[in-house]
C-alpha cells in the first residue's frame, strides 16, 4: 500500500492491536485475522489482561510489591502500616497505658504518653513530681493526727468513766458541790427599786 508501496496492509501493522509487549502475528485462523501474542503474566486476545502478583496497587499507602513467585508477592509495608497488602494502620497505643489518667498518642513510628496537669511525668506518666509527693506526704500525715486525736479524746472519756463508775471519782460532781458551797455561802441580795410619784 501506499504510494511507494512502502505502507503494509497487514492487519497486525494497520491495527497494532496487541497490549503490554504482545507480538501480533497475522494469520487466516480466525475471524479477525491476526493472533496474539502475549508476553508472561499477560493473557486475553489483545493481551489485555495483567496476571502478574504485583500490581500497581496491589500493595497500598507506599507499601512496596515484591513477587515471590509467578503466583505470591510480599508487601514491604512503609512505617505506620500493616497487613498482607499493607491496608491496616498500626496502632501504637494499643497495648499501651498510660498511668494516672495519662493519655496514649500514636505517633508517626511509636507512641507518647501526655501526663494531664504538671502533677506527673515519665514515659508511662509513673512518675510523681515534687510538688505532689509533698501533698500527699502532708495529707497522709493530717489523716494519721486526726486518727491520733481521735484516739486520745476516746481514751480521755474511757478513763472518765472508769475513774467515776468504778473508783467513784467525779471530777464534775466535785466542781458542782463547790459551786452549791459558794452559792450557800453567799446569799443573793434581790433588791427591787420602786418609784413612788
């Protein structure tokens, strides 16, 4: 064809049907008169179909397809990612606690604990600052001189008792037959004021 003559008229070069590398071979065999042929990994009548075990996505967010074999890939998953086809985030903080209300963080690569208030710090928030260790030194110590006063007034009225019912010592009976003494002794004087007009 052409004017030269120098253009084929074969329908493997006219069409250039044949995907991904696919050779065409014209041929009388079929209806549409070529064949082709098709490279490894790929098959269909225009080659058009890629069985490869990497595609281009097969593995996702960065991962990286290696093939194990004609039929098996791996995927080298970027930070972050797991997962056959590296479809599934890490969680960092999964198996993580934060101690004294902290807070797990995922990060890029790892995890961070946030301690609430100024009160904690350390990896894990385990670890009390000066200022709290002195609060709860003194709050214990107020609890242990409540207890101890506590103690001090019972046993105080426990040995009233014992002295009043069982030895027959009152200390309040004394004072309040000195006070009737005092009030025998000195008579009240009522004097009463009448005005005459």
């Amino acid at each position: 064809m052409g004017l030269n003559c120098s253009i084929s008229s074969s329908l493997c070069d006219i069409l250039q049907p044949c995907q991904n590398n696919g050779t065409c071979n014209n041929t009388n065999q079929n209806s549409l008169g070529y064949i082709c042929s098709c490279p490894l990994h790929f098959n269909g009548t225009y080659c058009q179909f890629d069985d490869r075990p990497c595609q281009p996505n097969t593995c996702v967010n960065n991962g990286i397809c290696t093939e194990m074999s004609n039929t098996t890939f791996m995927c080298k998953c970027a930070i972050g990612w797991k997962g056959a086809r590296c479809e599934t985030k890490i969680n960092y903080c999964a198996n993580i606690t934060c101690l004294n209300n902290g807070v797990c963080r995922a990060l890029l690569s790892t995890y961070k604990c946030e301690c609430l208030g100024q009160s904690y710090s350390g990896e894990y928030c385990e670890k009390s600052t000066n200022s709290l260790v002195v609060h709860q030194v003194l709050s214990k110590s107020f609890g242990y001189i409540v207890i101890l006063a506590l103690i001090i007034v019972a046993v105080f009225i426990m040995t009233l008792d014992i002295l009043k019912y069982f030895f027959g010592i009152g200390l309040v009976r004394k004072n309040l037959k000195r006070k009737k003494k005092i009030k025998k002794s000195n008579p009240q004087l009522v004097i009463r004021v009448i005005h005459m007009s």
